[in-house]
C-alpha cells in the first residue's frame, strides 16, 4: 500500500476500530474469555480462595486477505483493537495494522540494526510490543499494546 490519504476509508488500527472488510477478503468473528482467569478459576475449589473476577471478555476477529495471509483483531469489550496477530504467505501492511504506533515499531527496529541485531523484528516498551518474523512465504507477528489488555488476559492467547 502507498501513503494513507484523508480520502481513504478508516483502517484497523491498534488501539482504535478493526479494519474495514479489504476486496476480496473473508471474514470470521469468535468470542473468547481468557483463558488464564478460565484456568485460575477451575483451580479454586476451596471456597477460602474462590475468585470474584469474571473471565475477560473478548472478540477475535479474523480477516483472511486475497493473498491468504490472515490478520486477527483482538477486540475489547468496547470495541476496540487492544491486539493483533498475522501469519501467511504475505506479510500485512504493518502500517495500517500498527497506526499510531507504527513510528515507534520503525524506530525500535532501527535502533536494533544499528546495534548490528539481525533477525526478527522486535519492540517491546510501555506502550506498544510488536514481534515480526518469518521469510518469503512464510510471515508472522503479533503485536499488543500491554496497557489495553483486559484484566486477566494473556498474551499467550495472542495466535
């Protein structure tokens, strides 16, 4: 994709809405519940340590591309990207797909090869972790923004 215009329509974002529905592609929407609190409640069996938070609730969200690489959109409750993930044979536009998060993916990768670091890409600050790897034919990531997570998600459940 080329540069974004005030034309084009919105694009998924984290942080923001999911992505519009591209051409061509397929779309499967699931519910989820995280399974670490699912896990911590099935472990309280005595009533001295029974918990009183409710799973996370959460939606995935899964848009395969024309060019079969599929992008999954974790949604919060109020709608909201809070996670991503993609694996494929293309690699996504991590532009689109970051947003206002992007610079600071682009800047994180560059401080890591000026470090003489190869391989994968990888961010990890306060605000945004991105992991990116894979080769031609073959792409996948996930990205997640640590201080939107719902409580008592976790980012294992990121696939």
């Amino acid at each position: 994709m080329g540069m974004l215009t005030g034309s084009q329509p919105a694009s998924a974002a984290l942080g923001a809405a999911p992505m519009t529905t591209p051409s061509g592609a397929s779309v499967n929407t699931t519910s989820g519940a995280a399974s670490s609190v699912a896990r911590q409640a099935a472990q309280s069996t005595s009533s001295g340590t029974s918990s009183s938070s409710t799973s996370a609730a959460y939606t995935v969200r899964e848009t395969t591309l024309a060019n079969g690489t599929a992008v999954r959109e974790y949604l919060s409750s109020a709608g909201t990207v809070f996670a991503v993930a993609w694996s494929g044979p293309q690699m996504p536009d991590l532009s689109t797909l970051l947003g206002t998060y992007f610079p600071q993916y682009v800047a994180g990768v560059q401080a890591s090869r000026a470090k003489g670091v190869r391989g994968p890409g990888a961010v990890e600050n306060s605000a945004v972790v991105v992991h990116s790897g894979g080769h031609m034919g073959a792409f996948s990531g996930q990205a997640w923004l640590p201080s939107a997570l719902p409580s008592g998600f976790s980012t294992s459940d990121i696939q």
